[in-house]
C-alpha cells in the first residue's frame, strides 16, 4: 500500500511524532510512505526515513489558504495514494477542501488524539466538521475516553470510529549516568531531586498551576527541581513568572529538546497538570525509563496511569493532594522504584510500535476490503 501520513507541521510534537513513529514501522513491513507537513517547519524538521517528506507550504496562513488546498489536491493526484490519515484538526479540514471535487477519493483516516468537545466552541463550528467528518471512513482515537467523548459530541456512528493506542519506541537509557549528566548540565547537587514536565507552553498545559506548586515546594523542600521542556506561545510569559516569584534557582527551561530519554531517565518523576488531555504520550515515554508520573485526572489520562500502581492521579486539581503526592513519590525512594517498574510494564505490555502499526495495517486494508 501506499500510504499519505498528513500532520500539520514536520516538528517534534507530539501527533507529528506518532506519526513519523507509525510511518517508519508501515515501511518495514514493506509499504509505501508519503509524510507530508501542511506548512513548512524551518528548524528541526522531523523526517521519516524511506519516505517521500515533502511540505507544502512555506509557512501558515493567517486565515483558511485555497492554494494550499489546491497543492494538497495536486499531492494527492500525483502520488495516488490508496490511503489518507489525517494527523491534526488543521490536516482535516484541508484535506476536505482539496478531496471535495475529486473522484475516486481514497479512504480518509482521521487520527483524533484529543478530547475534540473541547475545540469545537460554538454551534456553527460543530455543525461544519459534522459536515466534514461525512467525507471520513474511520475515525481512530488514542482512547476509550476520547472516542466516547467523539461519538457524543458528533452524535458519530460507532461502526466508523475505534481506539489504536499509541506506540512507543523502546528506548532505555542509564538512569545514573542520565542523571549525572542532568545534574551538570543545570549545575545542581548531588543531593537535588528532579521533577520533569513536559508540554507545549500553551494555555491547555496549565503551566501556572505547577508554578504555584513549585512556590511552595521552594520553601519547604529546596532540594527539588522542574525542569520544564518544550517551547511554545506563553514560554516566555511562564519565564517572567518564575523569575517574578523567585524561582530561578528551583524551575529550570530546556526549550526544544529533540530527545526527551535522558531527561526523562534522570528525572525521579514527570508531570502533568494539563486542562485537556487525550492519552499523553509523555507519560509512555517516561515509562519506558521507568519513571513514573503524577497527573492532574482529566481526559484519558488514566488509561496510562493507573492511580497507586504507576503514579498518582489528582482529581478537581487539587494543588494540596498534587504537592503531597509529589513530595511522596520524590521522598520515598522504593516507591519511586516500584511504580517506576509498574510503569515500564504496562508500556511494554499495552503500547509498543509494532502492536500499534499492525493494528492500523489491519484497519486500512479493512477500508480498502
């Protein structure tokens, strides 16, 4: 088969990451692979090997591109893909825009990794991708959560959508020596505990809220440290913050980091305190170094963290359980071992990339059928 894998920029994030991860194990079962970005990435560019990467264009539009639906069209046209998926709200709406004249359109696959109720604000906007979602053969979500959430949200046929979880490359790394170097490169003590957290700076990754925490962690227990990875629009916004309350010497930044492992290897935990999730990717790749996480319990969250086996979820956003949890699991080394050992199971057992792939292999010679 020939496949077109659709995201919306070729950048290390989280969707496009899942994808070039899916594309590389489509490859070696013998397929063809088309991984194509809507809109140019001008650093670190995220390429799959054996594959036609191509980008469509050089940057993205302030407001809904005709040409960049025509340049789709013409993709499409050319290469003769027997298979579409659609990685990303932007890739789908595009890809109706350039299939809606076409004939023969080949079966369009739509990759919903998010809570969608979330996105669809308005009316109007719910009944448009009601309207686009008529054009999509299969809907495939990274969860029970977030497909249960689509078919109520779109009044969606359950014969058309079903959950492929994530696959997660397996990929160890020395915990002590990753530490070693984590703790040279911030110049922090021996003695220093990690926290990591990792996640676009955007409004839905409630960076405040673990700020608020780490204010008091400071007072009470020095010793610990977050280090925060990723980039994105309120980064500097979440920097002046730290700097205002006095945080510099407890929240470190990293901005991009094309690999997470060390980092995750070196941390004693990872977390999240997002407002919307899907099932986060960053605590199967924390698993895989068997470090094991705390969450605030929103979306599918929890079927990748089982609450007292491989972490800690934390309902209605309780900062007071958050930071007791989290001085727990930084504290108590055998804990921290045991949950991390929990963790490192159920990736390997639920999650790995090859599981994954043949799943998606199933389903899109079930389309083709």
């Amino acid at each position: 088969m020939k496949i077109l894998h659709l995201v919306t920029k070729r950048q290390y994030r989280g969707a496009e990451i899942f994808a070039a991860t899916l594309s590389k194990e489509l490859i070696s079962f013998g397929h063809e692979i088309v991984f194509a970005g809507l809109y140019k990435n001008n650093k670190d560019v995220l390429n799959v090997a054996n594959a036609l990467n191509v980008d469509l264009m050089d940057k993205e539009p302030q407001f809904f591109s005709p040409n960049l639906a025509l340049k789709l069209q013409r993709l499409i046209t050319n290469e003769k893909p027997d298979i579409i998926q659609c990685n990303g709200s932007d890739t789908l709406k595009y890809m109706f825009a350039a299939t809606y004249f076409l004939s023969n359109t080949p079966p369009i696959i739509y990759r919903n990794i998010s809570m969608i109720s979330k996105w669809m604000s308005g009316v109007s906007k719910r009944k448009l991708y009601q309207q686009i979602f008529q054009k999509v053969a299969h809907v495939s979500c990274v969860g029970d959560e977030a497909m249960g959430d689509f078919i109520k949200t779109f009044d969606y046929s359950n014969e058309k959508i079903s959950v492929i979880r994530r696959g997660i490359p397996i990929t160890n790394v020395d915990k002590i020596e990753a530490r070693q170097n984590v703790l040279k490169r911030f110049n922090l003590e021996s003695s220093n505990k990690l926290v990591i957290h990792m996640g676009n700076f955007s409004p839905e990754k409630n960076h405040i809220f673990l700020i608020d925490i780490f204010d008091r962690v400071k007072k009470e227990h020095p010793e610990i440290k977050l280090i925060c990875v990723g980039e994105g629009t309120l980064y500097n916004t979440i920097k002046e913050m730290v700097v205002d309350k006095n945080l510099d010497s407890t929240v470190y930044f990293t901005g991009f980091e094309r690999n997470v492992s060390e980092l995750l290897a070196a941390g004693n935990c990872l977390t999240l305190c997002s407002l919307v999730e899907g099932v986060p990717g960053a605590i199967l790749e924390a698993a895989v170094q068997r470090t094991p996480s705390i969450s605030t319990n929103v979306g599918g969250v929890k079927e990748v963290l089982e609450n007292d086996v491989t972490g800690f979820l934390i309902n209605n956003f309780n900062k007071d359980e958050f930071y007791n949890k989290l001085i727990l699991l930084t504290s108590n080394s055998e804990l921290n071992v045991e949950m991390g050992n929990n963790s490192y199971a159920l990736v390997v057992k639920e999650f790995g990339t090859e599981h994954n792939a043949r799943k998606f292999e199933e389903l899109y010679v079930s389309l083709l059928n």
